[in-house]
C-alpha cells in the first residue's frame, strides 16, 4: 500500500529538465533561456554552446538532460525535438554586508535562479 501514482503533468509527447539553484539572478538567466525558446534542439545546443555567458554551460547541461529524458524515459525522437519552454523563477537570495564609510553597511544581493526546460516532438512538415 502507498499512495497512487500521479498523473503526468507533461504531455506524451514532451519531457522536462528542472535545474534548481542556479548561481545567477534570474533576469540573467532568462537573456540565455529567451536564445533557446522555440528553437530545435541542435540549433540550441549550438547556441549555448557558443555563447559567452557564464551561466550558458549550465543551461546546456540542462538541456542536454531533458534531451536524454526525452529519449530514454519518454522513447521520443531526439531529431524531432524542439524546446517549447524555457522558463525561469527566483530561487532564495544570499544576503552579505559589506562595510562602508562612516560605520555604514551596504547589502549584497546574491540571488539564485530556478530554470526548467521543455522539450516537445513535433512532426516534420514535408
């Protein structure tokens, strides 16, 4: 006896990868989600692959493993992929104090991000 297995959130033909916190602000990280969004899977790994932004070996990584989620869980074509969403929240954010002049303190604001990415089969038009 345990308790029944819940339904799946997803649709039969997506898969998801969740990255939870993330070193980075999430307005940050969603300049790197937004170069994925809607794009197919190869040309994304190319774009990440490439890009210059710290947090990009992250979001490749990422990705990669809703690719392999896709594949292994979900028996999805990896040719036929495409990320339908990327989306990013706030995770908690690290308060430090730096000190200041004339006995002041100043606030340091290290935030962390949460990302989750999906990825959908979608059927080639020919």
């Amino acid at each position: 006896m345990g308790k029944p297995k819940r339904e799946r959130a997803l649709a039969d033909n997506e898969a998801q990868a969740v990255a939870r916190m993330m070193r980075v602000s999430p307005q940050k990280l969603n300049l790197v989600a937004g170069l994925i969004r809607g794009k197919k899977v190869s040309s994304a790994l190319a774009d990440l692959t490439f890009s210059r932004k710290r947090i990009a070996v992250q979001v490749k990584k990422t990705l990669e493993s809703a690719i392999a989620n896709a594949e292994n869980n979900h028996d999805l074509d990896v040719d036929s992929l495409v990320v339908a969403e990327a989306y990013v929240g706030k995770a908690l954010v690290m308060r430090r104090f730096r000190p200041r002049a004339r006995g002041r303190v100043g606030r340091v604001a290290k935030p962390f991000s949460n990302l989750t990415i999906v990825v959908r089969e979608v059927e080639e038009a020919a």
